[in-house]
C-alpha cells in the first residue's frame, strides 16, 4: 500500500465495496444472532456490572478485527440491550421497527447525504418533500402547508412554538413576558421546556385541567384564555395533545380549535404519539379536528414503527416557517435559495440526516394501510387489556384507553395504608424488570404511584398482559407482605 493511501481500506469508496458489504451483513448476522437468544426484553443487568466492563475497554488499543470488535460488543451492549421487539417490553413508548424502514437505515447512513441543502443531497431532499406533502395532505393542512423532518417530536414542538412566538411577537422581544401558551396538564413536559428556550416567563405555560378521560376540558381553557385576556396577556398558542404520553387521551381538538380561532391563538397539536391515526384504516376519526391546526408535530418513530429518530413538524402556512430563513454566504446563498430547495431555510438543524428515506422505503414496501393496521392492532390490543384490568379486582385501572396505553394501580385484597401499596406498585415494577420477565412503566396519578402498559408491539397478546400482571401482583403481594410482617 502506498504511503498516501494509509488507512483508505477504511473509508467507503469505489476500492472498499466488498469489505463494505461483507460488516454491514456481519453487522446485521451479529444483531440476528442474539436476538434469536433473546428470552425477555432485557437481562435486568445492573449498571455497575456493564460499567465494570466498560471501564476494562482500552479506547487507545483497537482490535483491529471487526470480529472481535463485535465479540466485545456483544458482551457490552447487546447481550443485555433493551429489546423492543419483545412481546413483554410494555414500559415507553418505543415501538418494534418494520424491515423495510431498517433498509432504509442502510443506504441513507452509507450514502450519507446531508438534508440542509440541495447541493448535499439532490433527491434525498426532494423525497423529504413528498413525504412532508403527503403527511400534510392526510392531515388535511390545505396547500400551502409545508414542514421538515426533525430528530423528534421535543425539537418539532420547540420549533412550532417558536414559529407561533415569531407570529405572536413579530419580532418584538418587549412582549416575551407577557406570552403564554396553554397546555393540558397532562402535556408533554417538551412544551414547558421549549418555553423556557424561548425565553418566555417562568409561568408561561397554563396546566388547563382535564376531565376523568384526561382530556383537556374545553370550559377551562375558554376560563384560562379569559383570564390571560382580563390580565393582558398573550395567548401564543393552544396546544392540543393527540395521544397524550402518560394517558393516549386526545383533547377535543375541534373544540379547542375553535378557542383558539376566538382569541387568536397559534393551534399546535402535539401528535407525537397519535399521528399512527393518521395511516389507520379504520380509526382516524379520533384525530377529527387536527386538520385546523397551525401546526402539527408527528413522530414516526414512535407509532409508524421507524427507528429513532424519524419525526416531524407540520404548519398549515409555509410563510410561517419564515422567521428561521437565514442566507449563508458558503451554504444557501440568496441568489441560489430562490431557484434551489434548501431545507435549512425551515430546520432548526443544519447537517441533517436522511431519515425520510426510512419512511419512503416503508411506504413503497408495505404501504400506509398496512402501517396503519399495525397500529390498530395495538389499540385494540389496550382495549382488550382494559377489559381484562376492569373485570380484575386486585387492579385499579385509570381511564379506558383512546390509544394503546393502560394506567393502574396494585391493590391488596385487605385495605392498607396507601404510602404502602405505593411502595409495593414501585416494587412490583422493579422486580419485574430485575427478573427480566418484562418491562412496565410507572407514573403518579392524582399523587399516587401507578403502573403503566404503552402498547406499541402489535406481537403482544392479551396472553402476555393477564400473565405480566400476575407478575406483578405476585411481587406487590409478596413486598407488602414482608413489609407487614417487619
Ligand atoms: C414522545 C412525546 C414527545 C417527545 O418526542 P421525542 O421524539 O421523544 O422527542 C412529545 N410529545 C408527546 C405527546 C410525546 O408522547
């Protein structure tokens, strides 16, 4: 090998495409290998132990082999990964992901193309375009929506709020103060931190409450906006959540339309986890009213079965997106923006990856119905464990479920002090994930601990449910039983 081309094996190029093809299926037989040995979502391993093994790896010594180096692997990360896949990982919102999206993982890592301009990626941006089209086209935005594919429904909801700041303002920073944005209080937590990104005050966001369904109630955010217009106020935006993380309740979105529309506000509708509605064949109605938004947050990574991350963010008008145009002498000159679509005129990113191609290749391959299908089965999937929860009287559940999410509470045949059942709920959760049996997640309802199934793996059976929760009553029974007896 000649002196100047030291090291060159390792870059893709014309001379290394056999290599090339041989890791990434050695890659792919690795990952096939063990998850062909997977028995749970997860081996309950303990930090201490994988950091033991982490801290013994010598960065400045390199195998050299891919083998070897995928030998190590996996003892450090996939013996003991997280599996999604696995019909009793029920705790967050992760989904299994579709084949063809992983082969689409594939060419766009390798090819590499970077979405900011047109110069880095030619089709790539041109297939991020249809598929921001036809999202908004399911949507029902009207024609001149437009959108870009972000790293995930936090950045969408940051930047639809800052383009409803843009518009609220107009660029005016003496009204930062004074701009408020309403949410139910069972909102993501993304919302209040992008208000404290932007600027805004410490109480800028408004809990507006919810009903028994956990839907925000239409009376209070009318009182709400009320109240900001008596106080001076600016009401930035109502932001009606489509699937809310905790719950999957979807706000009344026409209704909150509607209040919005009377006082001037921004809508944004946060459908990071409901957009699967929007491919579901027989289940889109839940999302009537979304097609009145401003904008729109939509995570494909979550109920379109993408990897991580595929995510994007939707606004009714392209002119809206405006405020981020910025022209760069070296990147998106004036003189060319005009003539070349550069999606860095609407991103909060710059070098950005080419995770539309993962959606376009599912689309192509199995297409939107099929998606959608997927997604129902989960949803029915919840509606069947909800039955199962209601008929079972050692479990309190919450709220019917809209979407594919179940919130209960452990509770013991004879009354005991509520501090207690929820230290056993707490302890239920952690053995089962320490067993490796399964994976649930917790939350605190009304200032109680609860339990919580997110349903996003159409494998899952009612099967598995009723026995994952024999599990954890067998635990919560047995700790509040030691607890008693102490
Ligand atoms: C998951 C979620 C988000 C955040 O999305 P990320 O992709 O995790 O950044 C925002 N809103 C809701 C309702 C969510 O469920």
């Amino acid at each position: 090998m000649s002196v100047h081309r030291r090291h060159h094996e390792h870059l893709f190029s014309a001379d290394t495409l056999t290599a090339y093809r041989h890791l990434v299926n050695a890659g792919a037989q690795r990952v096939a290998d063990r998850a062909a040995r997977v028995t749970g979502p997860s081996t309950g391993v303990a930090p201490q132990t994988l950091a033991a093994a982490l801290a013994a790896v010598d960065l400045d010594a390199p195998l050299h082999h891919p083998a070897a180096a995928l030998d190590e692997l996996d003892t450090l990360y996939l013996r003991d990964a997280v599996w999604f896949h696995h019909p009793r990982y029920l705790a967050h919102l992760n989904c299994p992901v579709v084949l063809p999206a992983l082969l689409g993982e594939a060419v766009l890592s390798a090819v590499n193309s970077s979405l900011d301009t047109w110069d880095q990626s030619a089709g790539g941006t041109l297939i991020e375009r249809r598929l921001i089209d036809w999202t908004a086209a399911r949507i029902g935005l009207g024609p001149d929506a437009d959108g870009v594919f972000t790293s995930g429904g936090t950045q969408s909801n940051l930047h639809a709020l800052l383009l409803a700041r843009e518009k609220a303002t107009g660029g005016d920073p003496a009204l930062l103060p004074r701009l408020r944005i309403l949410a139910s209080e069972v909102s993501h937590f993304s919302v209040a931190r992008a208000a404290l990104l932007m600027g805004l005050a410490g109480d800028a966001v408004v809990a507006v409450p919810t009903d028994q369904a956990r839907r925000m109630r239409p009376a209070a955010l009318e009182r709400e906006l009320e109240r900001c217009a008596r106080a001076g106020l600016v009401p930035m935006a109502v932001v009606g959540t489509a699937g809310t993380t905790d719950f999957g309740s979807i706000d009344p979105l026409p209704q909150l339309a509607d209040a919005a529309a009377r006082h001037g506000a921004w809508f944004h509708v946060d459908a990071a986890y409901g957009c699967g509605l929007l491919a579901s064949p027989t289940r889109r109605q839940l999302l009537d009213g979304i097609e009145r938004a401003d904008s729109v947050t939509v995570d494909f990574h979550k109920s379109f079965f993408q990897p991580v991350s595929s995510s994007a963010v939707l606004v009714r008008d392209r002119r809206a997106m405006t405020p981020l145009v910025h022209h760069h002498d070296y990147l998106n000159p004036e003189h060319l923006s005009a003539r070349l679509p550069n999606q860095v005129d609407k991103s909060l990113q710059t070098t950005r990856r080419f995770d539309a191609l993962k959606l376009w290749l599912t689309l192509r391959i199995m297409g939107a119905d099929a998606v959608g299908d997927l997604f129902d089965q989960c949803v029915d999937r919840a509606e069947q464990g909800w039955r199962l929860l209601d008929a079972d009287p050692r479990f309190d559940v919450v709220v019917r479920p809209q979407l594919s999410t179940l919130v209960f509470r452990w509770r013991p045949a004879e009354p005991a002090p509520a501090a207690l059942v929820d230290a056993a709920n707490l302890h239920a959760r952690e053995a089962l994930a320490a067993s490796g049996a399964a994976l649930v997640a917790a939350t605190v309802v009304d200032g109680r601990d609860h339990l919580k199934f997110t349903l996003l793996n159409p494998a899952t059976t009612t099967a598995d449910l009723a026995a994952v929760l024999d599990l954890l009553a067998g635990h919560a029974t047995a700790y509040l039983a030691a607890r008693q007896a102490a």
